[in-house]
C-alpha cells in the first residue's frame, strides 16, 4: 500500500504528460464537445480516463502512487488556470475565442462545420435563445465553453 514500483518523480512526469495530451486532444476535438455534453461525449471522457490510467502509474496501485498522480493532474490544473488567468494569449491558445455563427440572420456554415454543430444544434440554441426563426437573430455567439448565446434583434416600439 505505501512502496511503489517506480519512482516518486515518474508519476509525476506521466501525469504531466498525460494532462497535457489531454488536454490538446480534447481542444483539438472543437468547442462543442466540452461544452454540450451528449451522452457519447461522456462514454468518450470516461473511456479516456480509464484508457490513460495505466499509462499514468504504469501498473503501480499503491495508494502513495496514486495520490501522486492526483497531486500532479491538480497542480497542472492549477498551474494552467493560473497561466490563462494571468496571459491572454495563453489563454487563447487554450480556451480559444468566441466566434459568430449567425450574424444578422445569415448563419456561418464554415464554422458550423468546423464545430461540428447540425442545424438542429443551432435551432435548439436559438430556442433557448428565445428565437424560433433565424431572421429574429442579430447575432449568435458559440463562447469558449461551447455554449451559444443569442442576441435578438430590436423590435421597433410602434408595431
């Protein structure tokens, strides 16, 4: 429970090795996915996190080796948040800008597939926008979290 087979600093060089290809892959793999979890996003996340386990203690289940690797996910988690907080452009690097899907009614479809979002990822948007139609749309923003916001356009007070 307390002896583990490698060495203290191996799991800690796994570990930041694996969160960082993590988290490439899971930028890589476009906004939607981080923001909109669907029900094979999740089967994907937790496969990952059993597929890198091993790769992260190699074959080590000592409880010290684990709270090693733990340690080490937690300080590049912080690590990070502290890097994107403090430089905007590593923050852009990781998180991305927002981008315009729909600007005055006209709908981006480069992005849309870029993002792999269907026409009924957008409809579904736009009505918890509060928007049926795509001509109410000033503008729809996807954000860096995957998540899309609506701005109506402005009804004339006299109709």
């Amino acid at each position: 429970m307390w002896t583990t087979s490698v060495p203290w600093w191996e799991f800690v060089l796994r570990g930041v090795i694996v969160y960082v290809f993590l988290l490439v892959f899971l930028r890589l793999t476009g906004k939607r996915q981080t923001g909109q979890f669907a029900p094979f996003d999740l089967i994907l996340l937790l496969i990952l996190s059993n597929a890198v386990q091993n790769s992260m203690n190699a074959g080590d289940n000592s409880l010290v080796g684990g709270l090693i690797s733990a340690t080490t996910l937690i300080v590049c988690h912080v690590v990070l948040a502290q890097l994107t907080f403090r430089f905007k452009r590593v923050e852009r690097l990781i998180d991305g800008t927002p981008q315009v899907l729909v600007q005055e009614g006209q709908v981006n479809s480069a992005l849309m597939r870029k993002e792999l979002l269907s026409a009924d990822d957008l409809e579904a948007a736009l009505r918890a926008g509060g928007c049926l139609h795509l001509h109410e749309v000033e503008r729809a923003t996807i954000e860096t979290n995957g998540q899309i916001t609506v701005v109506l356009r402005r009804r004339d007070s006299q109709g």
